[in-house]
C-alpha cells in the first residue's frame, strides 16, 4: 500500500480508539472534568503524563532542532528532562497535598487573595494558549504532507479531534486517551529508530548507536565506503565541514544564552500549569510520587533515543540531496516539496541541489507549483550572496526520517500517527488548563461563587471548546517553528508560576504582595521581550542586540529572577501573611501529626504520602 493509504488506516485505527476511550471515560461531574475522580492508577497516570508532557515539541521539533544546532540544540533535551525532575521532587507532591485542582486554586488559597488567583489564571491561560499554538502546528504538519492536504485544513481536523474527546470527557477521558497516545507515540518513536540504528551501526539501541561505527551495511546505504569503521558521529562533523558549516559536537551560541535557555526550559516545565494537574489525578499523596516516577521512565525511553534520531536524519538527509540534480531527487524530497516545507532554488541554473550555510529566502517560500520547484517563483526573495540553494523547515525532519531512509510505508506513517498522538495529547491537557481556568477559577471561584455543580461543568465544557477554536487560530497563525514557540511558554511560566509556586511552598514569610507583583513583573517583562525581538522589531533579532546576550527563548530566566526578587523584596517591607496561612505552609512539608494514641500505622493509613 501507499504511503497515504497507510496512513489513513493507521491514523483511523488510532482516532477511533481515543474517541472510544473518551466516550466510555467521559466526565458525569466536575470532579470527572477536572481530576479524574482521582481514581487513576500511578502506572497509567506515569504513561499520561509522559503524554501530555512529551508535546509535538519532543516528538516532531526536538530531534530536528538538534539536527540543525547540533551540540547548540542539546539545550532543549537538557532544559526538559531536568525540569521534569525538578518538578517531580520540589513540587508535585506538595501540591498534590494541598489538595486543589488548579494552580491558580493553589495560589488563591496560600496568598490569601482573589487577586492573586485572578492573575495566576490569566498567567495560565496566557502560557497555554502559547503552548497550544506549537501543538497545533504540529497537527498541521503531519496532515499536510501525510493527508495531502493543506496545513490549515490539518489544523482543523486536529481541531475537531480534541474538540470531542476534551469537551466530552474531561481530565478523566483525556488520561485514558493520552495513555493509548503514549503507547502511539513511543512504539512510533522507536521503531524507526531502532530501524535505522541497526541500518548504520548495527546497534539496535538507538542511544549506543550514536556512538558506534558505521558498519558495512551503513557505508553502502551512505553510498560512501570511506564511511565504514568510522564513529558516526565523526563522519557528521567531517560532512558539515566540508559543506561549511562548524562541526555538528561543536556549538556556536553563546555560552550564557545556552545557560539562560537551559535554565528557563527547566524551571518552565516545573511551572507548567497542565502538567501539575496530572498530579491530582491519583488517589494518594503517595501515588502522585510513584506516578512522577513512572513517568520519569516513560520519558527517559524517547529522550534518550532523540540525539540518535537527530544525528541519524541529519546525515541522511545531507547524503540525499546534497550535489544531486533535481531530475534524479529522491522521491521523499519531491513528497516533502509539495508542502512548501522544503524547496530548491536553483541559483546558478546547474539544475544540481546544493546545500551549505545561509539561509535561502529573505522570506519563507510560498509554494507556487508552477515550476516544479522555487526556482523562478522566488527569484525576487533570493538571497544569492550565500551558497545554499534548499530551504528545509526543520520541524519535518523526525517525520520525514523514515522516508529518508527508505523504510516501509507502514513505518512511515506510523511516525505520522505518533506525531499526531504527541500533539494532541499534550493539546488536550492545555485545553482542560484553559478551562477549568474559566470555569473553577474564574467563575466559580470569583464571580459566581454560588453557581451549581451542573452550571461549573457547562461553563467548563464552553470554556474547552472556546480554547479549541482560539487553540486553532494560533495554529493557523503559529509565531514561530515548534520548538521556539514551546520556549517561549516555557519561559513565561519560569517567569511567573514558578517563583510564587516554590517561595509558597517553602517559605511561610512570603506574602500576597510580594507574590502578585512578582508574577506581574515577570511575565510582564519576559512577555515584552519576546514580543519585542519577535514581532515588533525581528531584524534585531541577534546576539549583539541581545540583553547580556540572552535570546527570547532564555529570557524567562531573568524574568524569573526579577520575580524571585521582588518577592523577597516586597515581602520584607509588607505585613506577614496571616499565622493560619504560616502555619499551613509548615504543615504542607511535614508528614501529618500522630494524634494521641496514635499509632505510626494508623496514622500512615489516614494520610500516606
């Protein structure tokens, strides 16, 4: 079969699995639609965290960062597996432990004010709406060169996919979902991978094979005998200098935006309102630690396997087109052109492809399908000062992995419905961010206090679909490639949640003052930044013009340092909090008191975290 027809049967068999699973699972009460009835196990609530948390950002864009940044683009895998840890030891449990839905619930409660809470929901759904736009970008990419159809029309599929298993079946139907679109996602991930680890290497772990040889085998997929006997990765770096480019293990960022990046994309995921809600799903305090554990290891199986599928890509993408004539393309770069996510200019009308440094267009290329490629379409947006005569998106480098390789058309689109799983997955968990924002915090926790269980779950399901069509727009309009767009939400919620979620967990002096004008300060300033440098003014969009030499994409770092001071600082000169508020601070990081006559059993039973 097909490429097509394969992948329309995978990713029917897929959708139909999640809409069933959302329709047994759907929520009846509030408590369905925001936790799940915290019922869920640990083991399955590890698989859907690892879900929603490994967006189309580490299924589609990671992989195809470190492809084009090389050593530069190990921030990203950095930046998110140690936020996760981060977040798994300093705040889940305690938050769990407190026993509210929502992190603007939390900050409500502990900072004493509605205030407080009415700008931590506007900071969420803020971030989440910055989050989505990546994920339904993501959709957009897969239909588009997987479906043949357009982006937009991608979008809209996507759209009306989670529009049904969201709104339908709440927290409670999203777990379920998203463990089957883990279970998508990972065998998608790896079977290409171990596919093409044993194909170059002879390795069949992805991880060790980034650091093996090139065997027999390799060196004539490469077409290169030269190649064999050789560590791969010094064949990499050989490529790239021979093209012009630095080595791929060198790095060329500066040292301290690297820092920065890292920095904020690890506090971000420990501040990520929808990934911290998964942790009120369980029954247990306890569970929400062996569930952070279980999806810690969920994780680890792509992550480590991500520097491999990048090194793997990069190379045979180079060894496939570079210095080959148009007429004899290979067949995946002519699939992939129809999509306008790669393209040929042809600058000295050799007809002959040549890749190296520098960018393409002044612009990004609109396909026109006039002349079979950009040659003559595009002549005026040439930048014919560089060499490089290809314009490849690199979000579409883990998608177009397989074809690269020539592997079956089953595998080929069984990465296009992992791809899908990845985004909607992580999609929907924002959405359900995004709505109880509107329905629990915002109207029944502020403006309709009194408002029936019934009137919360309609307001719910209305604020899901809202987000599911604003969520659509952005993906229509996105502000940047997968991966940028997912570090700029990063970056605002290191900017704003984080600070006030750590100094409310662990310091009891830390008032509503300080915590309000701390969050405001900081994705206030974090958020100017990266408009500024985005969309108000992107030529100045280089290291030179830089703050200290921190890029949008880090800049959540020093947001988050303003917030942390400021908080110190005005907490010092306003009044303490209240002594309940102080005193329930302390209880929060203690296990609970043993009454008299108490065992250390019976105690443990009443309350186990």
């Amino acid at each position: 079969m097909s490429i097509t027809t394969w992948t329309w049967v995978i990713i029917g068999i897929t959708f139909a699995i999640y809409i069933l699973v959302a329709i047994r699972a759907r929520a009846v009460s509030t408590g369905a639609f925001y936790a799940a009835e915290q019922t869920i196990h640990p083991v399955l609530n590890g698989m859907a965290t690892g879900a929603d948390w490994m967006s189309a950002a580490s299924f589609i864009s990671m992989a195809g960062v470190i492809s084009f940044m090389g050593r530069d683009g190990s921030m990203y895998l950095l930046g998110w597996t140690g936020g996760y840890v981060l977040l798994a030891m300093l705040l889940a449990p305690y938050l769990r432990k407190y026993g509210k839905y929502t992190v603007p619930a939390f900050i409500g409660d502990r900072y004493y004010s509605q205030s407080a809470r009415i700008i931590s929901l506007l900071c969420a759904i803020f971030i989440s709406f910055t989050y989505v736009a990546g994920q339904m970008r993501g959709v957009g990419v897969v239909f588009s060169r997987f479906l043949n159809v357009p982006i937009n029309t991608g979008v809209v599929i996507g759209m009306c996919i989670v529009f049904f298993y969201a709104v339908l079946g709440g927290m409670k139907g999203v777990t379920y979902t998203q463990v089957a679109q883990y279970c998508v996602l990972i065998v998608a991930y790896m079977v290409p991978a171990i596919y093409i680890s044993i194909m170059l290497t002879n390795n069949p772990i992805p991880a060790f094979g980034l650091g093996s040889s090139i065997s027999p085998g390799g060196a004539e997929i490469l077409q290169d005998s030269s190649t064999q006997g050789r560590y791969l990765l010094d064949v990499l770096n050989g490529i790239h200098k021979d093209l012009g480019f630095t080595e791929y293990t060198s790095g060329i960022r500066p040292k301290i935006d690297v820092f920065f990046i890292v920095i904020a994309l690890m506090v971000g995921t420990a501040g990520l309102p929808h990934v911290i809600i998964r942790f009120f799903t369980v029954p247990k305090i306890r569970d929400a630690r062996a569930s952070a554990g279980w999806a810690l290891i969920f994780i680890v199986l792509l992550y480590t396997a991500a520097p491999a599928v990048a090194a793997f890509a990069r190379t045979n993408f180079i060894k496939t087109v570079h210095n080959v004539e148009y007429a004899e393309a290979p067949q995946w770069f002519k699939n992939w052109e129809s999509t306008g996510l790669i393209a040929w200019v042809d600058k000295n009308d050799d007809g002959i492809m040549q890749y190296g440094p520098g960018k393409v267009f002044a612009g990004k290329p609109t396909y026109t399908g006039t002349t079979g490629h950009f040659g003559q379409a595009m002549v005026s947006n040439v930048v014919s000062a560089e060499p490089n005569e290809l314009y490849v998106d690199r979000d579409i480098m883990v998608l177009a992995n397989p074809e690269i390789a020539r592997l079956p058309n089953w595998v080929v689109a069984l990465v296009a419905a992992g791809g899908l799983a990845a985004a909607l997955s992580t999609a929907a968990g924002l959405l359900l961010v995004i709505s109880s924002s509107i329905s629990h915090d915002l109207m029944k926790g502020v403006l309709m206090p009194s408002m029936s269980e019934k009137g919360e779950l309609l307001w719910a399901r209305c604020g899901a679909a809202g987000a599911v069509v604003v969520a659509g727009l952005l993906g229509i309009f996105p502000p940047g490639f997968v991966a940028q767009v997912v570090a700029f939400a990063f970056g605002l919620a290191a900017a704003s949640f984080f600070p006030a979620i750590i100094m409310g967990i662990f310091s009891k002096k830390t008032n509503v003052y300080g915590a309000m004008s701390g969050m405001i300060a900081g994705i206030g300033f974090t958020a100017a930044y990266i408009v500024y440098f985005k969309f108000i003014n992107p030529g100045a969009n280089k290291p030179e013009n830089w703050w200290f030499g921190v890029s949008p994409e880090g800049i959540g770092t020093v947001g988050m340092m303003i917030n942390f001071a400021l908080i110190i600082i005005v907490s010092k000169f306003t009044p303490e909090p209240p002594e309940e508020i102080q005193k329930l601070v302390d209880r929060l990081r203690y296990p609970v008191e043993r009454t008299l006559g108490e065992t250390k059993a019976s105690a443990k039973a009443r309350a186990p975290y």
